[in-house]
C-alpha cells in the first residue's frame, strides 16, 4: 500500500511548513495526490493472484465522490466570494414508481430574508457535485474492466448479481448509481434496489454509523480531552484563530476541540476548484494554512480511531454492529458483488478494523475491496487491496481468520456495553507507540 510520508512535528508544533517547489501549488500538489480523485481498482495496475486460483465473491465499500460542503459557517454567501454553487449538469430524481417524474431542483428566491445562511446557486448541502457523479461513473467502469473484461468474473450488471447498500444519504445513492452506470451505461434504465437501515427517529444505520451508544460517546470525549490532543490544539492555537477569523467561526463549535469541520469546509471547495474564503475585510485562508489544517486532519482521524488510549473499544462499539454483518455476509454470500457506499468515518473504522495503519482520512472515492478467493486445494482466502493497492498484511489470509478477525472487532452485548453511559474514562496520557510530552516528537504518513 502506498504512503505519504509527512512529517507532523511541525504541525504538532504550530510551525508553517516549508514550501518545497514555488513553481508549484502545494495545495493543488496534495489535493491531486491524497484527497479528491482517490486511487482505485483499474485495470492499468491490477495484479492477479497466480493462475489456477478462482474468483468467488467481491465486497466493495467506497465513500462517495466529490460534494459539496456539509458544514456551513455563519457567513457562508459571503466566504465564497461571489461563487455559485452549480449542480444543473445533473438530474437527481425522487418520485415514487407510477407517479410523475420529479427531479430535485433547488432553488434560492432573491428576496428571501435568510438567503446570506447559504450560497448561491444549484446545490443542496452535502450534494453530490457534477463532478463527483462523473467520478462515480469512471470508478464503475474501472472496476468493469478489471472484474468482467480482465477476470470474468462479474457476468452482468444485474441485481441478481451486483446487492447495493447505501445510507439514508442521498449522496451514497448517486454514487451507487453512477458506478453502476459506468459499469454499464444501460443500468440507468433499470429498477435497483438500494438498501439502506433506518435513519432519523430510530437511529439504527450501521453504515453510516450513527446507532445510539453513550459508551462510545465517552470515550471520543476522553480521547479529545486528553493532555496530548490538547496540547496538539494549544500548539495550532494560532492556525485555528487565523482560520476563525476568515470564517467567522470564533463563536461555533466548529472551533472547539477537532480539525476536522475546518477541513470540510476547505476540501469540498478546493475538490470543487473554487477559491479558498475570503472574507469582508479582504482575510483569505492562505494555501500554506489550507495544506496544514488538510495534515491535521489526516493526523486527527489517526490519534481517534487508532493512536488514542480507547481508540480501538471506540471502533468496535461505533463500528461492530456493521463487523458482524460483513463477517456473516462474506461466510454466506448471496450475490457475487456486494458494493457498499458509504461514508469517511465508514470506510476508516474499516480500516482501523482490518489494522490497515497508520490510519489516513479516506479520500474522496477512497475503496477498500474484499476478494475472496479459492485456490487449486480448494482452501479460501482473502485479499484486500485499499485504493487500488494490495494490503501487505491481508494479501492472502485464509478465510476463517479473516472472518475471526472481523468477529474480534463485535462487543459481546453491544446494545448493553454501549447503554453504559456512566462511564469514568481514566486519561493517563498514553498514546499508542509514545507517551506525551512537551518535548517535540514525530509521526510519519
């Protein structure tokens, strides 16, 4: 698998980088390389296992494509500085079978009272983009190419072949039916059923996730108040306030405790090439500050779901319920391609499962594929390959252990474990693999 080495000291350090060629934007140089196309299957880089072995079933989980921002900040017309948001080089239907064809069509009346709350323009919150649905179209015909035209294996582009699981977002849905697409253009004339748990009042989706458990709760509390993420936030204070001041965000939660909404709000604009905010007064967030908030980030969703004290309990309650589905779906597979889209915190708690580590923040298309083969003794196994990449550690384990493996990430009584709300967290200060200090350390991507 592929690495990005970064070294963090600096950032933990609240330190600017040094900019390595002038000639080239480092903000376009990471964006093309680590976040807004991720790597996939295809069939320019896939390789085989050695001939003789036979393809047996496929599981697929991918985060959607390009969208646009999900997270507002109190100026939002003004921080995109006269920029619309254009979503009308895509039809997005919704409307029950036997009725009228209805496609979502958003719309912003100029004298609306509350209209400086959002952008201009065609796009909802958190849509897929024109750009993201193209991409969904180039992933399913990628994958196309490798799993029918290379290897056989997929025979049609059929429900009775491909199951399709989304999550209540609308956005898992376009993409599912863009890769679809892509695999074949006249699937976008056929009935798919999207299967999805339930959202809103029940709260039970185990893909997204977003299950009910106050355990876990705790202990994401603990971990972001433990010494060392505070003093990562104390040493970055100046980068937060630059942030806030262009965003207007000295008042919201987005400020509080993560780097992670700073990145949505930046990453979804520059994945869309629109400028980086700029305020009234002429503040713009710089590419030099863009690039550190975009490493922070990498480096938060590694110290929450691996590096941290309970990282590991943290994923197995927020992600077991979806361990035990899969394990059980790949030991009795019903249809020879599962695809799950989904979302970043769904594919990393994945990988966090699987100990695919040092952990990244999932790309945009980021793919983590189950191949399960059967060899010439008639033995299964598994190979995983993430972004189009083999995983060293899982490139041909045998099929029980992988199943153990997924089955060691389920609490015993996870309805039980997670209802324990009265949780005391000890914060020793611990991280996994060095201990915190005021001195200066390093990690490597």
């Amino acid at each position: 698998m592929p690495t990005f080495p970064v070294i963090l000291t600096s950032l933990l350090l609240g330190a600017q980088l040094s900019l390595a060629s002038p000639t080239v934007s480092r903000l376009r140089r990471w964006d093309i390389s680590s976040y807004c196309n991720a790597p996939h299957v295809n069939v320019s880089h896939y390789e085989p296992p050695e001939e003789g072995e036979e393809l047996l079933h496929l599981s697929i989980m991918m985060r959607h494509h390009k969208r646009t921002p999900s997270t507002l900040v109190p100026d939002e017309l003004e921080i995109n500085n006269g920029v619309p948001w254009d979503c009308s080089g895509v039809n997005q239907f919704t409307y029950d079978g036997g009725g009228g064809r209805l496609s979502n069509a958003v719309t912003i009346p100029p004298g609306h009272p509350f209209k400086e709350q959002i952008w201009t323009g065609s796009c909802e919150v958190g849509q897929l983009t024109p750009g993201g649905f193209q991409d969904s179209k180039t992933h399913g015909k990628d994958l196309w190419e490798v799993y029918h035209a290379q290897l056989g294996f997929l025979q049609a582009v059929q429900p009775s072949e491909i199951s399709v699981r989304t999550t209540h977002v609308d956005r898992t849905k376009h993409v599912a039916s863009g890769v679809l697409a892509g695999m074949d253009p006249s699937s976008a004339k056929r009935k798919w059923p999207a299967h999805a748990q339930p959202e809103l009042e029940s709260n039970i989706d185990s893909l997204v996730p977003n299950y009910k458990c106050p355990r876990a709760d705790s202990l994401l509390s603990a971990a972001q108040a433990a010494p060392f993420w505070q003093d990562v936030l104390k040493r970055n204070s100046a980068l937060k306030k630059r942030l806030d001041t262009v965003l207007g965000t000295e008042n919201s939660t987005i400020s509080l405790s993560s780097f992670v909404l700073y990145q949505d709000i930046l990453t979804a604009r520059t994945c869309n090439d629109h400028p980086l905010p700029c305020n009234a007064a002429g503040d713009c967030v710089s590419e030099e500050d863009a690039e550190e908030i975009f490493e922070l980030g990498n480096f938060e969703l590694d110290y929450l779901f691996h590096l941290a004290e309970n990282a590991t309990e943290y994923v197995q309650l927020t992600f077991g319920v979806f361990f035990s589905e899969l394990a059980n779906a790949l030991e009795a597979p019903e249809h020879r391609l599962a695809l799950y889209v989904a979302h970043d915190l769904s594919v990393i708690r994945l990988a966090a499962g699987l100990e695919i580590f040092p952990l990244r923040w999932p790309r945009l298309g980021s793919e983590i594929v189950l191949e399960i083969w059967r060899d010439g003794n008639n033995d299964r196994f598994v190979r995983v390959l993430y972004d189009g990449e083999t995983v060293d550690s899982l490139k041909w384990t045998p099929f029980y252990e992988f199943l153990d493996l997924l089955r060691r990430q389920v609490p015993d009584h996870i309805v039980e474990r997670c209802a324990e709300a009265s949780l005391s967290v000890q914060v020793s200060g611990k991280v996994k693999g060095t201990e915190w200090s005021q001195e200066p350390f390093t990690f490597q991507y």
